[in-house]
C-alpha cells in the first residue's frame, strides 16, 4: 500500500512538473510570432514598398497572420479626436508586431512616419496594454501615421488571442494625440521632451503619488522644471485631463510601472545609474520568484496529498 501511495505522490509531482515544462515550451514557441496589419487602401505598389520598408517579402508575408485595418475604422476611433479632413478617406498605415521575450518591452520603429515618433507610439501601446514586442510602423510615403497605433493594436490583439477593451485603445489614442500637439504647440520644446515628461508623469500615477488635480498640477511643474518645457494654462489642462483618464483605467499596473521605469531611465535619469542591469536584474528576479512560487505549490500540493492519507 505504502508503495503504491509513493508512486500516487511521484506521479502527480511528475504531471506538475510537465505542466511547467510545456507552459515554457508554449511560451518559447510564442516568442518570434509574428502578425501585420495592412492598410486595406493600399495598391499593390504601394503594399510592396510597405512592406519592404518592414523588411519583408510577399512571399515571407505568407507565413505570417494579417489583419487588414479599415478608413472606417479609422473613423470609428479617430474622430473623437481629429478633424474627418485630417483622418482622411483612405487607409494606409501599416504596422508589424513581432513577439518579443518576456520582459524584454516594447520597442518601435517606424518608416514614413512624419509627426507621430516612436516615443509616442510606445508610450501609447504601453498604455493600451501591449506587452514585450517589436513594432515597425510604416508607410509608403509620410504620413502623420496616427492611425497606426489602431492598426497595432489589432495585430497584436491577433497575436496575443486576447482584446484590449475600447477604453484603452481610446487613452492610448489619446495620449499619443496629445503628446504630440503638445509638442506642436510648446515653443522651443522637442517631441522627445514632451514624451519624457509623459512618461515621468506616468511612472507617478503607477506609483500612486498623484491622488489629486492638485498633485498632477505640482508634478507638471516639477516635470517643467526637471525636463526643460514650458506649457500654457490650456497646455498643463490637457495633461491634467490625460493622467486623471490614465489613472482611472488602473494605470498602477506592476508592468507598466517597470516599463514606464524603463523609458525614465533610458534619458539617461538618476533613479538607477545602471538601467540595462537593474532591468536584467529585475527580470531575472521575476522569474526566479515565479519559478519557486510554482515548486512552493507543488510542494505543498504534495503534502497536503500525504496528510489526507495519514493526517
């Protein structure tokens, strides 16, 4: 009996213990994954200049998943925040998304793209919700490429099997919209100061240090001072407006947190004087902590099974 009971408890340790290996099996083969979301107005000249300027062929585009993305659609997420004349009747931003490694960030390049830059582009996707992907946004000739983050959104929707709700897609439209007629309006200020300053005003709503119009207000100014921008009255409201909309869609997200702390450090801040080892670090630690939380279950799993039997 004792015997048939050891092996009852080693059997049940060895199916945990597949269990872990084919859940980092799965997610291994999910790593490289990747899925395009082609302008649906695109001739077939201009889809090739897409997508060499992604760094692929129609014959590679076969393997992957595509999403087509429409002008209505466009419209149906657009319009709350731009003019129909600026959205325009055609859709033609294109955007590839390819699964990175856990905790490797999003990163974003784009092609084309005349007035939304990459920081904006991953502050957005970020806020959106999108996790550890590569993103190449492109264009067959300039464009504003706003409509891209809707396109990027969808494919990573795709990718993922999952659905990021309208609500964010709509803070992440518009924060990238803000952010850059922020940069429009600020005299003498850079698209890269304005996202830094975001993104430092992020970090401090994850972090739960902004409970108030008031706090958001002393932070703006602080982040004036600390980033070199200088806003009007109808300038501070918007980022006003921004972060109490990002605040009540649960920006305080443990991952957004390390991703917005990312960003901070990579313009080269004080918090950590050395970034690309903290994050290593913060990764590694991560997945060791999850690693034992799963023996912790097993093991405890298997002596909760001997004191059934002899308890």
């Amino acid at each position: 009996m004792k015997k048939i009971l050891w092996m009852a408890a080693v059997l049940f340790m060895a199916a945990g213990l597949f269990r872990m290996d084919a859940h980092a099996q799965s997610i291994q083969q999910e790593e490289g994954r990747t899925v395009v979301a082609l302008g649906a107005d695109l001739t077939e000249q201009q889809k090739d200049t897409v997508l060499g300027l992604m760094g692929i062929t129609r014959e590679q585009l076969a393997d992957y998943e595509v999403v087509t993305i429409t002008n209505a659609q466009e419209h149906q997420y657009l319009d709350a925040y731009l003019g129909a004349s600026v959205i325009g009747s055609k859709s033609l931003s294109s955007v590839l998304l390819k699964k990175g490694a856990a905790g490797s960030g999003v990163y974003v390049t784009t092609k084309n793209i005349n007035y939304c830059t990459t920081g904006m582009y991953r502050n957005a996707l970020l806020t959106a919700g999108v996790q550890d992907t590569e993103v190449i946004v492109a264009a067959p000739a300039p464009i504003s490429g706003t409509a891209a983050l809707i396109g990027a959104v969808k494919a990573y929707e795709k990718m993922e099997g999952t659905t990021i709700s309208d609500a964010s897609l709509s803070n992440a439209l518009n924060e990238l919209i803000t952010t850059g007629e922020l940069a429009e309006a600020a005299k003498n200020v850079s698209s890269g100061e304005i996202e830094q300053l975001i993104a430092w005003l992020k970090e401090k709503v994850a972090k739960g240090e902004l409970d108030s119009d008031a706090d958001i207000r002393k932070a703006v100014e602080e982040g004036e001072a600390k980033f070199g921008v200088s806003l009007t009255d109808e300038e501070v409201q918007m980022i006003l407006d921004l972060m109490n909309q990002l605040e009540s869609m649960g920006l305080n997200s443990e991952y957004l947190l390390s991703q917005a702390e990312k960003l901070y450090n990579k313009y080269g801040t004080d918090i950590v004087a050395h970034a690309d080892e903290a994050i290593s670090e913060a990764v590694s630690n991560a997945v060791s902590d999850a690693a034992d939380g799963v023996w912790q279950n097993i093991k405890k799993s298997v002596k909760d099974f001997w004191n059934s039997l002899f308890g």
